[in-house]
C-alpha cells in the first residue's frame, strides 16, 4: 500500500505559521523552523501582556487620579476612600477621565467628598 502523507494539511499549517510570522526581521519571516519558534514566543508574550496590559492601564488611572486630588489638596488615599464612604459609584477609569479632560466635574466631585 502506498504511503499517504496529507500534504495539504502539512502545507496548510505551514502556510499559517508563516502568515504569522509576516513582518518579522531575516530568517524568522521565511524559514518554517525559524518561524515556528517565533510565532510561538510571540504568542506567549502576548499572552502575558493581555494580563499586563491591564495592570499597567490600573496604575495609569491611578496616578492620574493622585495628581487630580492633590490639586484640591488631598491624596489617592484619602480621595478613595471618601469617594466610596460616600457611595460615588464611579471606578478609576470614569474618575482618571474626568480629572484628565474635565477638571470642573473633577473638582465637584472633590467638593462633594470633602
């Protein structure tokens, strides 16, 4: 019996690795081994900075939280923590936004914790 070999699915998933890999510097763009590798560290670095990605955007928000609150004389801290005593329902993206683009909404939303 002949040996079957299926080179429609071997091409297939060669062809997609090296779709991935399009863009990338030397041999890593166009020798399937090379590619291979690549594809498969890229995949896991952006695996990873989906989770950071998040963490870093939390700390964006924070810090501009921070600089807004100490224009009207409070820290983060204290800010947050009046904010939830007095049931705001805002989170830290609505809150950044407004201290960044809407300093006057901003500040009274300060004025009504203070």
């Amino acid at each position: 019996m002949p040996r079957s070999v299926n080179s429609v699915a071997s091409r297939k998933r060669r062809k997609k690795i090296l779709k991935a890999a399009k863009g990338y510097f030397g041999r890593r763009k166009n020798v399937y081994t090379v590619a291979k590798n690549a594809v498969e560290k890229a995949m896991s670095y952006a695996y990873r900075d989906r989770k950071n990605n998040k963490r870093n955007f939390r700390s964006l928000w924070i810090q501009r939280i921070n600089a807004g609150a100490r224009q009207h004389g409070m820290s983060y801290s204290q800010f947050m923590g009046k904010v939830k005593a007095n049931n705001i329902d805002l989170n830290r993206k609505v809150l950044a936004d407004l201290a960044m683009n809407n300093p006057e909404a901003f500040k009274a939303i300060v004025d009504k914790v203070k």
